[in-house]
C-alpha cells in the first residue's frame, strides 16, 4: 500500500501531542488538477507540507484517503500533533493539519495541507470551551448563556489542550464567568480580554401575552352587541306604537 496511518496505542491526557500516530506519505513529482485527478482515482490524496523554519521549503506529497478518514474519526485534524513518515524511510516530522479542501457538493477529499511542527517553539491554537458543573442559578429558574464557545491559547505544542474547562458551580443568576476566572494550567497562556465573557446566568423575564392579559380581564360585552341591541330595541317601538293605533 501507499502509506498508512497506524496507531501504536491510545495517547494519555489531555495533550494533543500524538507521538503514537504516525501517517506514511510519499512525495509526488507531478503537479497540476490532471495529476491530481489521477492521484484521487488511485484512492490517493494530494497534500503539501511547509513551514518549520524559513530554511524548509514545501514539499508536495500524496495520502492515502483512508489514512486522513482514519484521522478525521479520531479527532486528530483539530489541534492535533502527529507524525509523518515518508514511505520506505526512517524520515519523520511533527506535523498537524492546517487546511482541508473538501468538494462543494459531495464534500470529498480533494487536498490537505500539513505543516511543520517545532516541539521547542510556542504556537498560537484556537481550543474549544468545555463547560461542566450545575449553575445553581439555573435552580433558581435563571437562565444559563454559553457565550464564549472558543479561544486562542499560547503553548508549546506538547501542552494543547483538547479544551478549555470552565466550571459553572459557582454561577447564580446575575453572576458572570470570565476568562480571567479559567484556569488552563500553568504552561497553557489564554490570548485576548481577560474581562471577556465566558458564561452567565440571566433572570428570566415574565411576560404576560394578550391571550393571558385577555383571560385574566373580565369578559366585557362586545360594543357591536350592545349597539344592536339598541337598534332592535328602536326598531321595535314604532311597531308597537302602530299596532296600538289600529285598536
């Protein structure tokens, strides 16, 4: 086979340096849509690997479709750190998934891109909010408003994260959790406002609807009702004032 991505054993942690997962890629000489069409008819993936250095140029290379599929299921094209090795050779990088190219209708694999991984150099990731824990101001009958869902983080690679916790137990109604509240450990530094809203806990409004306001009212004759009457009532008169004369 062309490559493989195989899987030594489960990684440990919540680190998503995956040091078990190694990808076999090959480098492809030809470019261009044909030699690409060709590649994905072989069941075969187009991909480039760039960065690490001003000093590595890109290297085009060809992925088995299964390996990246297999890579898609496990979660390991957010944020994850793995290793690729070319075919028939000790060679390996640290890479992780920068971009994938899908097709507009049958979203299909049509390109990956991979860039370099340096261990000893700090990158800039976005990580997802995980929230946990019973808001007792949700008990309260409040309302809990998730709205911060991600955020970037700075940290060497071996220390990403697959998510940023944050505890609500300690949110009442009228309470607000910040980032500046989060504790993402001591090697992991979270980017942007510190005063930035994560998560609060609102007071639910009562509203009172006009099919409510219209029950608790009490039920009133309707105008068109009473001026019919009155116009009956007028109506008959004169007859009776006529029958009178014909006696």
């Amino acid at each position: 086979t062309p490559g493989i991505c195989r899987t030594v054993r489960p990684g440990k942690g919540d680190s998503m340096l995956q040091q078990n997962v190694i990808v076999e890629v090959e480098k492809r000489a030809a470019t261009g849509k044909n030699a690409c069409n060709r590649l994905r008819e072989k069941d075969l993936i187009p991909a480039v690997l760039y960065g690490g250095g001003s000093d590595l140029g890109s290297v085009s290379l060809s992925v088995p479709r299964k390996s990246l599929l297999d890579l898609f299921r496990k979660g390991l094209h957010q944020n994850a750190v793995f290793l690729l090795q070319l075919k028939g050779t000790d060679d390996k990088r640290h890479v992780m998934v920068r971009d994938v190219t899908l097709s507009p209708l049958r979203r299909e694999l049509l390109h990956v891109d991979f860039v370099r991984i340096l261990l000893d150099k700090k990158l800039k990731v976005k990580v997802p909010v995980e929230t946990f824990g019973a808001a007792p101001g949700v008990k309260e009958g409040g309302l809990l408003d998730v709205v911060t869902r991600e955020l970037e983080v700075e940290c060497l690679p071996a220390d990403i994260p697959s998510s940023i916790k944050a505890d609500l137990s300690s949110l009442a109604i009228g309470t607000v959790l910040r980032v500046a509240d989060l504790v993402p450990g001591d090697r992991v530094k979270i980017l942007g406002d510190a005063e930035r809203v994560v998560a609060h806990v609102v007071a639910q409004r009562a509203e009172t609807t006009e099919a409510q306001a219209a029950a608790a009212a009490p039920t009133a004759e309707p105008e068109v009702l009473k001026k019919g009457k009155k116009e009956e009532e007028g109506k008959a008169a004169p007859k009776a004032a006529e029958k009178k004369e014909k006696k």
